[in-house]
C-alpha cells in the first residue's frame, strides 16, 4: 500500500507531467468510508484539492463536498492507478484525468478523434 505522503508526492509529478496549470491546496489523503463525504475508488483511494492556476477553479478529488459553490467534486484517485503510473503504465492515469476534467484539452480531443 502507498502511503499519503508518498501518494502526495507521486500526484504532484502526475500533475508537473500532465497537467501543470492545476496545483494541490493541501496534501493528498487517503479516504475512508468512515468520511461521510468520501467518494471512494476502490481499496487505497486518495483525496486532494486542486486549483486551476489562472482561474482559481477548485476541483475536489475523493470528495463530495466540501469546497464550497462552484467547485467541481469527482471520484478519489486509486492506488491502483498510482501504482500503475509507477511502473510507467500511463493509460490509468491519463483515462483518470480526462474523465476528471484535467487532461490538457489537445489530448482530449485527440482521444475524441481515435475513438
């Protein structure tokens, strides 16, 4: 199992490589279903906040609450897909990001066009 700091720092590469208009407020946690709010991956999911470096948006990951109006809440991402990243496998974390709002409009639509 990863830990959170080690989740913590994995997700902040995944975001410098991917995505680097969006940053963390706070660190990667991981969720539990004793948080009455979580939105769980699976076994192993982690919870952060991100925001959109320009826009200021907030995009609450593992959460179903919590950030306030205008924020945008979606599923936790899993070790699973951590895990994968690790071992240079990027199809988990790229499809993630996409279905979460993140991945750079150009791989999205290029995504689009191959389906």
């Amino acid at each position: 199992m990863l830990s959170s700091p080690d989740a913590d720092r994995m997700f902040r590469k995944i975001l410098g490589e991917f995505a680097p208009e969006w940053h963390p407020v706070g660190e990667v946690s991981e969720v539990t279903v004793r948080d009455p709010e979580h939105w769980l991956s699976g076994n192993g999911t982690f919870a952060v906040m991100l925001q959109h470096r320009a826009s200021g948006h907030l995009k609450v990951l593992g959460h179903r609450a919590g950030a306030g109006p205008g924020a945008t809440y979606h599923r936790g991402i899993s070790f699973a897909v951590l895990e994968a990243y690790s071992q240079r496998n990027m199809d988990p974390i790229r499809r993630y990001l996409d279905e979460v709002g993140l991945a750079p409009y150009h791989q999205r639509s290029v995504a689009l066009r191959t389906a």
